[in-house]
C-alpha cells in the first residue's frame, strides 16, 4: 500500500470519528527496511518517521537528513539508559519512556543539555510479560512522578496484546490520558490504526502498510 492510500485511511478515519482530516500525526516506521523504499518515502515528501533502536537510527538517518530537509524522528523502542544521550542527538520525540529509573536519567541529561524530546510514557496495558511499560494501575504515578522531574510528557502510548481486540486497550490508554490531562495518545500500527483513530489517536506509527513486510532475513 503506499503512503497516499495510508493517509487517505487515515482521514476517512479521522473524519468518521468526527475529527478532521489531518488531525493525527503519521509516523512512517521505517525500522529494518531497504534504504531505497525509505528513501522513496522520503521522495513523496514525508518527514515523519519512527524508529525502534538507536543504534540503527544513528546508522542510517545522518545520510539522509544530510540530503532531506525537516526529518523528524521519533524512538519507538525500547531505549537503554546508557544510550539517552544518544537518543537526544537523534530523535525529536521519545515514545517508549517506560520505568522510572529511565526518566529520571532522561531529567538528569536533560539538565546537562539544556533540551529534552517530547516524551510518551508507555503502559503495558495488557499487563504482559515480555511488553515494556507500567502497568495501567501504576500509570497515574509514573506520570506525576515525570512531571515532578519537569520531563516535557506529551502523552501516551501503548502496544495492545497480539491476540487481543485492540480497541480495549486503545479505551484504556486514552482513559488514563484524560484523567490525567494528557492530550497525546500514541497508538495504532499497520493492522489496527483506525480503530485507534476511532479511540482518540494522535500518533499512529505504521511500519509494514507503507513500505512492505520487513526483512529479517
Ligand atoms: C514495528 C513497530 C510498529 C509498526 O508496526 P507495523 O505493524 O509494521 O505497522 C509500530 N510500533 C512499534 C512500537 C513498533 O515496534
């Protein structure tokens, strides 16, 4: 599918939920794929685009950026304390903000640098095991404990369970964002962004829709 059949979802969605077209941000996940199909991305005008390690961010975006003006990236995995400075460097906003100990390093190089990216904190709202973020019930603190450190919270964001109706988790995320009067909610992928859309998105981060199954290979 190409990027103007996404968009195109993306607004019919938007305005079936009342929203207007426009109204969420898509981010491109251009992890693992073939530099030639981010760059014909890159061609079309697209900006946006969302990564899940830092190290293979910081291995391909210098080039591009150097031949693109106004990329935006934004960190959508799992981010190691050791690698936040880094992740300054690179990314404009944090959506995998997810255990205390990682936001407080995040203040403290913050501090240091005088800037920090835009940050989502991430729930697990399926509660699983192997999924990075706090669990619902831990949400609210985890967000009052961020705003004390100052950290610039935007919103929140999430990864429903494989196997589960995701629009469930969806609600839940954007429960807790509204009592907590967050107004970002970063949620939706390729298989499942407009019933995001439906529940309140406003980052959808959709990979293999736009550019093809990815490669492991
Ligand atoms: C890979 C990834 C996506 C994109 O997944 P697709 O199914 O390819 O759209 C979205 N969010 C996160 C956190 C990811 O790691």
């Amino acid at each position: 599918m190409s990027l103007q059949d996404i968009t195109a979802r993306m607004d019919a969605a938007l305005v079936a939920a009342g929203r207007s077209a426009g109204d969420a941000t898509l981010i491109a996940v251009s992890k693992v794929q073939q530099n030639a199909r981010v760059e014909a991305v890159l061609e079309e005008g697209h900006r946006i685009f969302g990564e899940n390690r830092v190290q293979e961010a910081a291995g391909k975006w210098p080039e591009f950026r150097e031949k693109f003006d106004g990329i935006e990236l934004h960190l959508i995995g799992p981010l190691q304390s050791n690698k936040v400075r880094q992740a300054f460097d690179l990314f404009q906003t944090i959506h995998s903000v997810d255990r205390p100990k990682l936001a407080r390093t995040i203040a403290r190089i913050a501090d240091e640098e005088g800037r920090c990216p835009d940050l989502f904190l991430q729930v697990n709202t399926g509660e699983e095991d192997q999924k990075a973020g706090v669990a619902p019930g831990e949400a609210d603190a985890f967000i009052a404990e961020c705003r004390a450190l100052q950290l610039p919270v935007r919103g929140l964001m999430c990864i429903p369970p494989a196997n589960e109706e995701p629009s469930l988790h969806f609600a839940l995320l954007a429960k807790i964002a509204r009592r907590n009067d967050l107004a970002g909610l970063s949620m939706g992928m390729s298989g499942d962004f407009e019933s995001a859309i439906a529940q309140g998105a406003t980052h959808i981060r959709v990979g293999s829709a736009i550019f093809g199954e990815r490669d492991y290979g």
